[in-house]
C-alpha cells in the first residue's frame, strides 16, 4: 500500500523511469533493425513527442536524437511505416522537386487530382524523408504558382512543402554517404528538376520500409520484441553473477526468529545452534527441519537441546496451531553463480514468462493471469518498493517487465508488432497490401481492447496499492 505523497512520488518517479527506459530499449530495436536494412530513420526520441524537447541531428545520418519532458515510453519514426501508397506519389514529388516549394492546391492544379489526394500523397512524401512541411514566412520567396492561390481554398488546402538539402546524387541528409559539400548541392526549399519521375520515385521508396518484402519487414517489427527479450535476459544474468541468489545454508544455525512466534517466546534468537530434536542429533539444518516436521505432523512438543554462546540449553517448543510452525528460518548466504548457470538460469526464466503470457489465449487460465498482472500503477508501485531494496532488486523487476513487454508486443493483435506481422503476412500470401482504412480500423478494435485491459488492470491495482485490498 502506498505510504502518504512521499510513497506516490517515489512510485511516479521510478515507475516512469523503468517503463521509459524499457520502451525506449524497444524503440530501440526497430531503429537499430531500420539502420542495418539502410532504412531512413527520421527522429529516435526518449519520451512521447512533444514541441518541448532537448534534440541533436546527426550529421551523418539525419536522425533527430533528443528526449522530451513526457516520459512516457520513447518512439522512433521509420520512413515508410504510417503512408499509404498513392497513384499521385511520383508526379506530385516531381512537383515538389521542380518548383522547391509547394502548397497542396497547386500540386493538386498541376497533377490534375482533388486537393485531398495531393495532401496526402505530399503527406506520404513526408512519411518517406524524401520532403518536409514548410511554414512560409513574411521574408520567403515563394513561385507565383504556389502564392496565388484562390481565396476560398481551405486551410490544408494552402499547407505547404519543400524539398530536403539534397547532394548531387539526390542523397538526403537521412541517407549514408550524402555530400552536401559536393558540388552541385541544393539547399532545403531549393528546386532540384529530376528527368525520370517514376525512377526517381523508386530511388525514394528504396530507401524506406515499403521496400522491403516479408522478411525484412518482420525483422524490423520483431526487432523491438528481440532487444526487449535479449535485455532480460541480460539483466538477469547479470543480476546472478555480480550479486549472486540467496540460498540457505544447510548449517543448524537459526537465521532469523518471526517475533512473537512459538521459538521467540520460547527464548531462542537468531544465531542459536540447534543440537537436537527430542533426543536425535541435527548436525544439518535439513534434519532439524525434518525432525521439526515429524514431531507437527505428530502434533507433539519438541524439545529442543541448542548451544547459545557456547553454553548448552534446551527449550520444549509447540507448534502454533494456526501456521503449524513454530516460526524460524534457516541462515542465508549470497552465492554467485557461474556464467553457464546464470544463462540456464535466465533462459528457464525467459521461457516461463513466455508461457505465462501465452496463456492469456487458454480461457482456463484468462482470470488467473489478469488477477497477477499490473498496470503502469502496480509497476509503479513495486518498482519503488524494488529502487529501495537494492540495485539487484531493480534489476530483475526491469528484467521481468522487459520480458514481459517484448512477449506481449508479439501478441498478434494490432497495433501490436505481433499484430502488424500477421498483417504482412497476410499481405504477403494475398500479393497485394491491406489497405490503411482496414489496417487502422482493426487497430483501433485492438485499441480499445487494450484500454478495456488497462482499465481492468487499474481498478485492480487501485484497490490493491492504494487501498490497501
């Protein structure tokens, strides 16, 4: 249960941590995935998007690496992943190209289709990195054709785009290898006529996820899921080897007495050694233990014979009738464990979070994983409570809920990854894309049902943190 404002600021604080470092770790996948298949990547951001940001470009790549004040998870937008593909791309890039500034009315005018089409093929353009929005200043220049417009056009209708700095082989700042220092390079909002509409169109969808088949789209999408799984597994590794598991000792030496139990009310403390149990010798802590269990099984007293500060002395302990124990605990001790362990270790782990979460599909176990999982709150919660145990603690709830992130992103439901995977694969035995409208509602069912489980899981963790239920 939360402990007044202090214990709310303290599960704020670490809980918008973790789930932002791990969201960021995910991203982090599909940006890594993008880089290796030389997809443009505009912007790579811890926190949500937001006007106020701390920023820096890359000089040789162009992607905007920053981090917002919302520090709710992280995001990275891959060129080619939101437009849809439009009969008018080419012919209105070639407008774009030719004049360096444009607004959707005059592309629309020129290529001859209604303004909504030209905005969102200009939009697509966007999405590609092959141009950008342009906000015209009192100062600008812009072509005749593009500052006469008709009064009456609409808002988006007057929207306007440029072109990118591009070199002289047509590279953009996104694109490895660009030389803008080469001769022949024009500046952002400059024209730059292109000859072959269609070829250079092709030369800008190459450099974007739409160009990839099956396989180089799955990997991109799986990526997120991998580095999140790969991250946990780490942590864990990590965790066994510098700091090791507790692990009771077999020595008869009591660790610690539950107070007001049947030992402490009996007189023993923790460091006491255990010498006998009604008469049999317990040179080990498993045969006290079993000797403990035979005499409550027997529901008889023990008499226990024990040395404390060297001095022998002897007690006659019942076990409570409620717990069935009388209330002490073997000695503990911090064992590293080698690496080969440790990864057998961690992979068991892995493995049963993957079960876990699988079983959301078995309708036998539905509630029972819902009733043990956790919203943001819950997370929240126990990651404060973890932050004050230690760094080891930390650490493997990190582990825990990047593991579960990364299996739960596979789920095939969109706008998960697991989702968007079944749509390509549908795409791809079908030879022909799903549309967007489709695409975006089917997400926005796995939206709401998202936020129906998040509600659920709210309420749950409200009663339970907060309340104390």
């Amino acid at each position: 249960m939360l402990a007044g404002l202090g214990g709310a600021v303290s599960a704020i604080i670490w809980g918008l941590l973790l789930l932002s470092v791990l969201v960021f770790v995910h991203e982090g996948g599909h940006f890594l995935a993008a880089r290796i298949l030389g997809i443009r990547v505009k912007e790579f951001f811890l926190g949500m998007p937001c006007r106020f940001r701390l920023a820096k470009a890359s000089r040789r790549y162009g992607t905007v690496y920053g981090v917002t004040p919302i520090l709710l998870g992280g995001y990275t937008m891959v060129c080619g992943m939101e437009g849809e593909e439009s009969p008018y791309l080419a012919q209105a890039l070639a407008r774009v190209m030719k004049h360096g500034r444009v607004s959707v009315a005059q592309v629309a005018r020129e290529v001859g289709c209604t303004p909504a089409e030209a905005g969102d093929a200009l939009m697509t353009l966007t999405d590609w990195g092959s141009i950008e929005p342009f906000e015209p200043q009192q100062d600008d220049t812009l072509p005749a054709s593009a500052s006469s417009e008709d009064p009456d056009a609409t808002a988006a209708e007057k929207d306007f785009f440029q072109t990118l700095a591009r070199d002289p082989r047509l590279l953009t700042c996104y694109d490895k290898g660009h030389d803008f220092d080469a001769s022949g390079t024009t500046q952002a909002g400059e024209p730059h006529p292109i000859d072959d509409p269609a070829a250079f169109l092709a030369h800008e969808r190459a450099h974007t996820y739409l160009a990839h088949g099956f396989w180089g789209r799955t990997f991109v999408l799986v990526s997120g899921v991998t580095i999140n799984i790969l991250c946990g597994l780490l942590l864990v590794v990590l965790v066994l080897t510098l700091w090791g598991v507790t692990t009771s000792t077999n020595e008869p030496v009591l660790g610690a007495v539950v107070e007001g139990s049947p030992a402490a009310q009996a007189g023993l403390v923790a460091g006491d050694r255990m010498v006998s149990v009604n008469g049999t010798p317990t040179d080990t802590w498993e045969a006290f233990a079993l000797q403990l269990q035979e005499a409550i099984d027997q529901g008889s007293s023990m008499d226990i014979s024990y040395e404390h500060d060297g001095q022998q002395r002897s007690v006659t302990v019942m076990a409570d009738p409620e717990t069935q124990c009388i209330g002490v605990q073997a000695q503990t001790q911090q064992v590293r464990l080698g690496l080969g362990e440790a990864l057998s270790y961690a992979a068991n782990y892995v493995a049963t979070t993957a079960i876990y979460i699988s079983q959301l599909f078995q309708p036998a176990h539905f509630s029972q994983v819902i009733e043990n999982s956790s919203s943001v709150v819950g997370i929240s919660v126990m990651a404060s409570q973890a932050a004050s145990q230690g760094l080891a603690s930390f650490a493997i709830l990190a582990a825990a809920v990047s593991l579960s992130l990364g299996f739960m992103n596979l789920l095939p439901i969109p706008p998960l990854d697991g989702g968007k995977i079944v749509i390509e694969a549908i795409q791809a035995i079908r030879k022909k894309p799903v549309s967007l409208k489709l695409q975006s509602t089917v997400s926005m069912v796995g939206i709401a049902l998202f936020m129906l489980l998040f509600f659920v899981l709210l309420r749950q963790d409200i009663i339970r943190f907060v309340f104390g239920g």
